[in-house]
C-alpha cells in the first residue's frame, strides 16, 4: 500500500544523494553576488538630525477645536520639511556643495535623500557611493536648511511657537545600505543552495529508467 506522507528522513536522504549538486549551486550562487557587487558600487546612507517641538505655552488653543489641535500641530512641524524642500535651500545645498569641488544636481539631490519625521524627531538623509560625500552633502543640507526655518519663523512663514533645535550632524558612514559585498555574496549563497536543494528534489523524484537485457 503506497502512501503520500512526507518523510523528512526520507526527502533528507535524496537531498543528500545530491549533495555535490548543492554544494556546486551554492558556491555559484555565491559568485554571482560577488560579480553583482563589483557591477553595482556600495551604497553609503549618511544622516543628520533636527528636534523639533512646540511650545504648548504660546501654542493656540483657545477657540480651537479639540479635533484640529493635533492637525495644527502637525501642520506646523511639517515646516521644518518644507523648508528643507525649499528652491531657495536647495539651490544654495547645490551652490555650497560645488566649493568642495562636487558636482551635484537638484535632481541628484531629490532622488538620492529622504527626510523622515519619527515623533519630535525629523531625520535628513542622503545616499552616495562614497561615504564622505553622503556625510559632507547631508551636513551642509541641515545647516543651510535650518537657518532658513529660523528665517521662515522670523518673516512669519513659520508658527512662532515651533522650537527648532539646531541639527546633529552626521557621521561617516561605516556600513553600507545598499549592495554590501558580505550581503550580496551571502544573499547569492542562500539562493543558489535553495535551487540546488529544489533541483535535487526533482531530479530525486523523477522516474528511473530500467535497462532490459
């Protein structure tokens, strides 16, 4: 009587039959991911940071409804990104940025950063190949992006009772976000040790032809 209970001692045994057939899968796979890290350079992430409150004191409550309180709010920390997104800031990060010899684009500098807000933390980011520059780009960003929310608050563009916090600045990035050479080699190890276990189940399972004399 035959039965189609799944023997993992059984599957086991003719992955094992094919053992070599794995390992080859796996080494191939991790070849691959090191040919993929020397096509696609290593990605460098570096990121500065803003606090950024309101003053509930001088926050206005009065005659407000209790349900646009938080819509206030929100609306006016999010001037702290809207002033980084500035024309104005964005063409002196480019024009700042070129004195150190860089050459950078608005859309280089759009495609490659993220601005986050995490609570009363507001996270600015920038990616490069090459770890000093994602530090130098981000820093110059944060520092010329808050002295153009201090210049908003002073024209009125920004709510008074918004404390902006001068930015921490970033650090060089150690570790890259994107196309790590340990990664990648060990992303294509794991993929190529899957097929050759998924080839050697089939090639286990597949019927045997019998020679007749």
């Amino acid at each position: 009587m035959t039965t189609n209970e799944f023997s993992p001692y059984k599957y086991f045994n003719h992955v094992l039959d094919y053992w070599w057939l794995v390992l080859i899968a796996t080494i191939l796979g991790g070849t691959l991911g090191f040919a993929f890290y020397h096509l696609h350079p290593s990605i460098y992430e570096a990121t500065a940071t803003y606090f950024v409150t309101i003053d509930l004191s001088r926050f206005p409550i009065l005659g407000v409804r209790e349900d646009a309180i938080q819509y206030n709010e929100d609306m006016a920390l999010n001037t702290t990104e809207g002033a980084l997104l500035s024309s104005e800031v964005i063409n002196n990060v480019i024009i700042q940025v070129k004195t150190f010899g860089k050459s950078l684009t608005e859309q280089d500098l759009l495609q490659n950063s993220t601005i986050e807000r995490k609570h009363d933390i507001w996270e600015l980011r920038y990616r490069s190949e090459v770890p000093l520059d994602a530090q130098t780009i981000v820093n110059i960003w944060a520092q010329i992006g808050y002295q153009a929310m201090l210049s908003w608050q002073s024209s009125g563009k920004a709510p008074a009772f918004v404390i902006f916090q001068p930015p921490t600045p970033a650090l060089i990035p150690q570790q890259p976000v994107l196309y790590g050479r340990n990664n990648l080699m060990l992303a294509g190890a794991l993929i190529g040790f899957i097929v050759g276990i998924i080839i050697s189940t089939c090639l286990s399972q597949a019927p045997k032809k019998s020679h007749q004399d």
